[in-house]
C-alpha cells in the first residue's frame, strides 16, 4: 500500500481551490442555462400551438357556417329560378286579372243562395293605385230579413270571385230585418 507523502498533502486552502475549480469545471460542462432556455421555448411553444389551434377551430365552425350557408342559397336560387321558369311557361294566375262584370256576378252569387235584396244595390266602388296593380273596394249595404243568406253570399263571393277578400262586415239588427255592411276588395294587374 502506498502512503502520501505528508509533504505531498494539499493544504486546506489549496483542496478548497481545487475543489472550486473542479465545480466549476464541471457546471461549464452541463450548462444549466440553456436547459432552461429550451424548457422556457419548448413551453411557449406549446401555449402557441394550443392557441393557434383553439382559433383553428372558431375559424373552422365560422367556416362550415358559411359553407351551410352559400348551399342554402344555391338551394333557395335554384327554387326560384325554378320558381320562375315554371311561372313563363304556365298561364297567368287569374286571381289578379281584371273582372269588368263584378256586379253581375255578385248578383249572380247572390240569386243562388237566395238574397233577393241584392238586385237593386249598387256598391260604393273605390280603388288605390300602386305600383303594378290597383287594389279596388267595394262597399255593399245590404238589408234582409235573413242573415244567414248575408253570411252565405259573403262566403260564396269570396270562394267563387278568384282573389276577392273581406275587409271588414259591420251587423246591425233592426225590428225586422238585418243591415250589413261589407267591404270587400280585389287587387288587379295592370294590363
């Protein structure tokens, strides 16, 4: 076995120097520093992966909206123009064209549910103009003893005449017979 020399020792200050330099030594050697460095950037760049992919998502549902959107567009585009080619290709609706014989024909309807009372009154006739058609009124006063043919004469002008509606029926008993008023209207296209 081999023995130091006492001479050969280190000194106290000397084994503290050389203990320093060799925990300097070795921190130069594994630089904590720059593991913290990549820790530090590895984090960041997982806090703006997660960010940029939550955005991703609020982007794609804002994206599929849209994309619902437009294909309901397109569906309801092609319903019109569908819409449209079928309305060139049939006939006009009758609803809206001009009846220049409404008198007779309310007199007609009138005779066949049995309101004889109707054959000498003239309506109160008005019309407003708007842009492509005229919306015309006509006012009826009419008194019978029996408001059931009133009521049915009301219903079948409005189910016999296309497009004519009632505005508003104003009822009044007296001792022996009723007085209704009605007022009825049409739109009409120019021609």
């Amino acid at each position: 076995m081999t023995t130091l020399d006492p001479q050969s020792r280190f000194s106290p200050d000397d084994r503290y120097e050389l203990a320093s330099r060799a925990e300097s030594q070795m921190r130069s050697n594994h630089p904590s520093h720059l593991v913290t460095i990549a820790a530090l950037v590895l984090l960041v760049s997982v806090v703006i992966l997660a960010l940029a992919w939550r955005n991703d998502a609020g982007e794609h549902k804002r994206l599929s909206s849209k994309v619902y959107q437009l294909e309901s567009i397109k569906n309801e585009l092609k319903t019109l123009e569908t819409l449209r080619a079928q309305a060139s290709t049939t006939q006009r609706n009758a609803e809206f064209d001009k009846i220049s014989d409404m008198r007779s024909r309310q007199e007609s309807i009138a005779a066949s549910v049995g309101l004889e009372s109707l054959a000498g009154v003239l309506p109160k006739t008005s019309s407003n103009n708007l842009s492509n058609a005229t919306k015309n009124n006509y006012t009826y006063t009419v008194r019978d003893e029996s408001l059931e043919n009133i009521l049915a004469w009301v219903q079948a002008s409005t189910e016999q005449i296309p497009g004519l509606r009632v505005s508003s029926i104003d009822i009044k008993p007296t001792n022996t017979t009723w007085t209704v008023q009605v007022v009825m209207y049409r739109y009409e296209r120019f021609e």
